[in-house]
C-alpha cells in the first residue's frame, strides 16, 4: 500500500500544535500530528502505518459516483416518477436536491475532507455534544451494508443462472407453479392467430383459453379481444383475471425459497443464496483489500460499466415494438400532481435513498482527499450525474415495459413496478421475449450486480476507517481489517438466507433507510450550521482554496442554516402521518416483527444520548458542549493569519449557539 509521507515538524522540546478550527498554532508538550496522518509513538518508538489517500482526484469522483448511482436509480426512480406525475415529477425532485440532496452531500465531503478524519472523530471534534452522531453513522451504514448485500447476491444468482442457460424464470411447469401461473413465451403461442374477437385466445389457467370464456369466468358477457361487457359498459377482460408471473413465482418459490415461511415459521436456509452472499464478500473483500488503494482502481470498471450496459438496453428497448407507449407514458406530464403532499414526500425520500447521505460514507470516502482537492465541484458534478442517471435509466426501463405491456395486452400501469417487483419479475419477464433473451438476461443481472457492488464499497470503507481510527496499529495490516468486516458482516447476512429471510430483509430497509437517516441528516447539518457556525465553516473551505462568490456563499448558508432542518423535518412528519406497518406482498407482519422494526431504528439512535451523556461525563458544560474540541483543524498545516478567536473572544465574531450561550 502507497501511504503519505509525514514528517516532523521539528526537534524542540516544545513542539507546535494546531489549534481547533483556526490557523494559530500554539506551543504544546504533545508529539506533533495532522488528523488522520498521527504519528503513534509508545514505549518502543515503533511507528503506526500512515492513512492512505486516493491515487488520483478522478478516483474519488468515481468512488461517489459508484457509492451514489446504485440500484434505487433503476428500479425505484423510474417508478416513482410514473407514479407521480410523470415528467412533472423531475420539478419536485430536482428542487429536492438543490434544497436537501446536494447540500447534505458537500456538508460530508466538506467535512472528511477539512479534518481526514472518519466520521466518528469528526462529529466528537466538531462538538461534544455530537460525540455520538457519527456512531449513529456507523450503525445506519453497518446495517445497510449487511441487509443491502443481499440484493446483490439476488442479482449474481440470476447471473449465474442466465451464463448457464437456465432461464427457469419464464416457465410455468415448475413443481411450485400455480394454476394462475402465466408466462409471456406460452401466451404468445396462444395469441398466434387471434384476430381481434372475443374467440382470441390467451394464456390463463395453464392453458390457451378464449377471451369470451374468461369474460364468462369472471361473471361478465364476451365483447371483443379485449373486453368484457358487464352491461353498462366495457371493461378490460384482466381487471378481475388472478394472473401470476413466472417470474414472480420464481423469484418467491426458487430463489427466495419463501414457501409458507412467517414470522413465527422461519423455514431452512437456501444453501444457493449463502453460498452467492459468501462469493458477493469475497468479490468485495478482493476490491477493497487494500482500502482506497484498491477500491480506487475498482471503481474506473464499477462506475462506468453501467453506463454502457444501460445504454445498450436502451438501444434495444427503443427498437421494441410498445415502446414509444412505454417512454410516453413515463414522462407525459400530470402537472395537477404537484398539488399532492406525496409527490413532494416520495421526492425527497428518493434523494435520500438515492444519494446515500447521512450515513457517514461520503464523510470517509472525503477524508482520503487531498486537502486542497475542490470537493465542491465533485459534489455538484456527482450529484446532477446522479439526477441525470436516473432519468437515462427511466427511458431504458419504460421502453422496455410498454413491450411487456403490448405483448400481454395490458395497460403499462399494470406492468409498473418498483423495487424487486422490478429488477426481478416484470423485467426478467420481459427480457425472455427479446432475440438471444440469454444474453440479454447475462447483461442486465451482471449490471445491477456492479451497480450493487459499487455501492457497497464506501460502506465497508467507512467500517473499516472506524476501526483503524480508534486503533491506528491495525493500518498496517488493513486487509486483515478488511476480511474482519467482511466476514462480520456475512454472518449477520446469514440470516436473511432462510426462507422467511425476506421478512427481515424487507423490516430492515424499511426502518433503516427512512426516518432514522432524517434524523441524522438533520443533526449533521444542525452541528455545523447551528454548532460550529455557518461563517466559520466559510472560511473552511476558503482554506481549501474553494473560493466561492456571493451567491454560491448565500446558497450554502440558506441551505445550511434553513433548507436542509426545516425539509428533513417537513419529510419526518409526513412519513410518520403516512406511516404503514412493514409487510411484503399480502403479508402484513405480527405486531411483535413491527415493534422489532421500531427497535432497530432506534438503536441507530440511541448512540446519539450516549454520546451527550457521556461528554457530560468528560466534564463538559455549557458552552464547552458546543465548542470544537482541539482535534476539529485542518488536515494540512495552513500559513499563520490570525490569532485563535477564543483567546480575545468579540461577540460579533461568534455565528454560533454555543458561543452565544
């Protein structure tokens, strides 16, 4: 491993030490350090391993890229954006991020970057009384990494089921197929000859049938090809047809092994599902082996590759008949939506799922910067990628749904999903009735493998960094730190392979990354808008040559100080009115598993009043709680401008509650 070069700033007794959030330096008794690079020295002299840095500024941009652009780009945004509005959802969601994505994403970067500190010691060094906010962090991140590797070992299953040919999910033949089973390749021989009478035929009940018999099934007189007669009017002959995917039973019965698990029936454990989660850990423990050394490398393939594979499902997508249907009904605007709480709710929710922020990765990711690398432009750039990334995906979904929807002449609302109802029914679906459908499959389960994979990398990063902040002698050995989170984190993923493993899936993600990350969101913003004070952290990042002028200034302090608490707030209290109890398909879970769910967002918080109670333990009062501590200071040594404010303190320099108090 490549490390930085630190060296002494000189040999006398008393050397100089820099003083917290300010460019004085002071005499000190203690061994000279810059945050992150320590010198350790005990009793033997020995030296502990410097931290690493990124090999090149683009690496990092890529890292975020890969961190950010994941999965809930492709099978969430699009979704919600039909949902919603249509292409008048983008106006919602793009001022979601100018007022509370964007900004959360460069309060992080500016924070790892300022102190190359992980977020543990740079949420204590900012403020006492945040001691606890980056163990929060760690918690969120600790969690999603386990629950969220999951997802990519789904993807590399379906992989290793399309390279070997075994496409099972278009087949209705299976032992655990039901009669309602229906599969696009069988329907479409049945639609061979139709016509456009009620005597086409279509596939239903395991077998072609008549469209004027399921008109006569389900209670209602035969019309035409597509319709019944219920005596008044026409209604489409599937509004009361109980028709299931194979690819849904696929996904639920071989993959899942779901079966008649439940809470209390937790069923056996799926050895295919261990057995790509432990492949899913090596791959990752193999690209950050080395931390940002290795990872750095990875993400030049990680974050690009999915672009191409979007790009040539889009090519395909467009070429497909339906697909015009597809892309319309995608972005057709609905501009009466923007009048409804939800839009502006799923809007926001979007940018915090999408972005990843508040969980400390971005602040990790950051503190292996170079201190004077423009963060500020790696933020704006990763963030409108992001935004962009999402609507490119949209067009490469819906394109591909309008042929799906065409094929079992249905509405393309009938055919929308989101989440795992996406990437591993309706899609999948689709891909059988495209030419070479193998290929296809191989293409985009091996894309949302990478997009899954990449996004995983910061989180172990940020688990690592925690570690080998508190206890520097283990840089040395970092992949050994590495194989430790790894495989911590595969054994807690164990659970989540048995039958019923869904259900803690599902209870994870929706207690996890939602309201608690909110909250986190806001106390990160709260400790350094309110806290440390919005001018101080100003002339921060004028120290790292960020010189912005003053509308950009006024833009961070607006959003800062008021955008990012009061919309993060605005979004807490609409989930909460809007809240529903955890389930997963008709499942509603057991009072116990909601109450379980309660319990796990909590414990990502309750390091938060640990942290206060124990900075009062420390002895801290009053303002002393809300004060920088001396290890909150630059990265790098910066030329002497002025005396520390603290020690001749002017009321008109303080801009923050602490000092006010």
């Amino acid at each position: 491993m490549v490390f930085e070069v630190v060296s002494i700033l000189n040999s006398s007794p008393t050397m100089l030490k820099f003083h917290a959030s300010s460019s004085y330096w002071r005499g000190s008794d203690k061994v000279p350090e810059e945050n992150g690079n320590a010198l350790a020295t005990g009793d033997d002299n020995t030296e502990t391993a410097q931290r690493a840095s990124w090999g090149r500024p683009l690496e990092f941009i890529l890292a975020c890229l890969g961190y950010a652009v994941g999965l809930g780009n492709v099978w969430r945004f699009p979704y919600l954006c039909y949902r919603n509005g249509g292409g008048a959802f983008l106006i919602p969601f793009f001022l979601m991020l100018v007022l509370l994505g964007l900004p959360i994403f460069y309060l992080e970067l500016y924070i790892g970057q300022f102190t190359a500190l992980g977020p543990l010691k740079a949420f204590n060094a900012i403020s006492p009384f945040f001691t606890g906010l980056g163990y929060c962090t760690l918690m969120i991140i600790s969690m999603i990494s386990i629950y969220y590797m999951i997802i990519v070992a789904w993807t590399i299953f379906y992989t290793f089921m399309s390279i070997g040919g075994d496409l099972g999910w278009g087949s209705c033949e299976n032992d655990y197929n039901s009669l309602y089973c229906y599969s696009g390749a069988y329907d479409s021989e049945c639609r061979v000859n139709n016509t456009g009478n009620y005597t086409d035929l279509t596939y239903y009940l395991q077998k072609c049938i008549s469209i004027g018999e399921i008109c006569q099934l389900t209670g209602f007189e035969p019309y035409d090809g597509s319709s019944c007669w219920t005596g008044n009017e026409t209604i489409a002959w599937y509004r009361n047809v109980n028709r299931t995917l194979a690819s849904e039973e696929y996904y639920n019965e071989r993959v899942l092994g779901r079966g008649d698990a439940t809470w209390e029936n937790w069923g056996s454990i799926q050895w295919h599902l261990v057995g790509c989660l432990f492949f899913c850990w090596v791959i990752a423990f193999l690209c950050v082996i080395k931390g940002v050394q290795s990872a750095g490398k990875v993400v030049y393939f990680t974050a690009l590759f999915p672009y191409v594979m979007l790009t040539a499902l889009l090519i395909r997508g467009v070429t497909l008949d339906g697909a015009g249907e597809g892309i319309l009904f995608y972005l057709t605007p609905k501009w009466e939506t923007l009048l409804e709480a939800r839009v502006w709710g799923d809007a926001a929710s979007q940018i915090f799922y999408s972005f990843g922020v508040a969980c400390g990765s971005l602040v990790t990711l950051a503190s292996y910067n170079n201190f004077h690398n423009n963060c500020h432009f790696d933020a704006v750039f990763v963030s409108l990628t992001n935004f962009m990334t999402s609507i490119y995906a949209g067009f490469a979904i819906f394109s591909v749904l309008g042929f799906q929807a065409q094929l079992m002449g249905v509405g393309i609302n009938d055919v929308a999903e989101q989440g795992p109802g996406l990437a591993f029914v309706v899609y999948p679906e689709a891909l059988l009735q495209m030419p070479i459908p193998r290929l296809w499959c191989i293409l985009f389960f091996f894309m949302l493998f990478v997009l899954g994979l990449g996004s995983q990398f910061a989180g172990i990063e940020a688990i690592n960094t925690a570690i080998v902040d508190r206890w520097p002698q283990f840089r040395k050995r970092y992949w050994m730190v590495t194989a430790f989170t790894c495989f911590t984190c595969f054994i807690l993923g164990l659970p989540m392979c048995f039958s019923g493993g869904v259900y803690l899936f599902t209870l994870l993600d929706w207690n996890t990354a939602s309201w608690a990350i909110l909250l986190i969101g806001i106390a990160e913003c709260t400790a350094v808008s309110w806290c440390y004070g919005i001018n101080r952290a100003m002339r921060d990042l004028a120290s790292m040559d960020m010189k912005l002028n003053v509308v950009i200034r006024f833009y961070w302090k607006f959003v800062w100080l008021i955008s990012v608490p009061v919309v993060s707030l605005g979004i807490l209290i609409f989930l909460f009115v809007k809240w529903e109890s955890p389930s997963y398909g008709d499942y509603e879970f057991p009072l116990f598993a909601d109450l379980l769910g309660w319990g796990i967002g909590l414990s990502t918080l309750m390091f938060f009043p640990v942290g206060v109670c124990w900075a009062l333990y420390k002895g801290y009062r009053g303002m002393e709680l809300f004060q920088p501590t001396e290890v909150w200071k630059p990265a790098v040594k910066l030329p002497d401008q002025s005396p520390d404010p603290r020690q001749n303190p002017r009321p008109s320099e303080y801009d923050n509650l602490g000092y006010m108090m």
